[in-house]
C-alpha cells in the first residue's frame, strides 16, 4: 500500500499561514498609497512653507514632518512584515501597525488642519 501524498515536513520550519500572508499583502496594499499621499502632500507643503500667513504656515510644516515621518514608517513597516513573513513568522500585526501609524497621525493632525484652514 502506498501512504498518502503529504507535503514533506522538515524538522523546524513552520508551515506557511495563508491567511497571515494574505492580511499582511492587504495592509501593505494600503500601507503604499496612503504614504504617498503623506509625502506628496509633504513636498507640495514644502513649496509654500515661505510664502504662507500663520495658519498656512503652520499647516505646511505639520505635513512635512508627516511626509517624513509617514515614509520612515513605511519603509520600515514593509522590510520588517517581509522579514517576518520570510523567516514564517506572524507579519500581519506589523503591517497593521505600520497602516495605523502612517494613519492616525493623519486623521488626528492634517484633517482638523485642513478644516480649520478651510474655515478661516
């Protein structure tokens, strides 16, 4: 008689998640837009750091050092999941950590921002 088909197991290496390697693939979908976003708005921002009355001015500076901070966050966050993900560790809480960081700065600091800009 012959055994059944099974993928060979290798003595300490962890089988692969998929549902880990999806999730951590739809964070860092999001992740790639969402700071782009920061940093083109960041470099729009730098442009009329100078030029800008108070307000302005204050709103310009928020939104580069959101840009930078948003691609630090990014580049980071996107090399540790693959990392995680290469070594068959858990990546997807570090990819949501990453969306969050780059978000909620963005939703706490540029969007009250731009509505107090837009009022005014």
């Amino acid at each position: 008689m012959t055994a059944p088909l099974e993928p060979p197991r290798y003595p300490g290496r962890r089988p692969r998640k998929g549902w880990d390697i999806a999730l951590t693939i739809v964070f860092l979908v999001g992740v790639a837009p969402l700071a782009f976003c920061c940093v083109l708005l960041a470099v729009t921002s730098l442009v009329f750091l100078d030029n800008c009355p108070h307000p302005c001015n204050l709103l310009s500076s928020i939104t580069v050092d959101l840009g930078l901070f948003a691609a630090a966050v990014a580049f980071a966050g996107t090399i540790a999941s693959i990392v995680l993900l290469a070594v068959r560790r858990r990546a997807w809480w570090v990819a949501l950590a990453t969306f969050a960081a780059i978000l909620i700065p963005v939703i706490v600091f540029v969007v009250p921002a731009l509505v107090g800009t837009l009022v005014l």
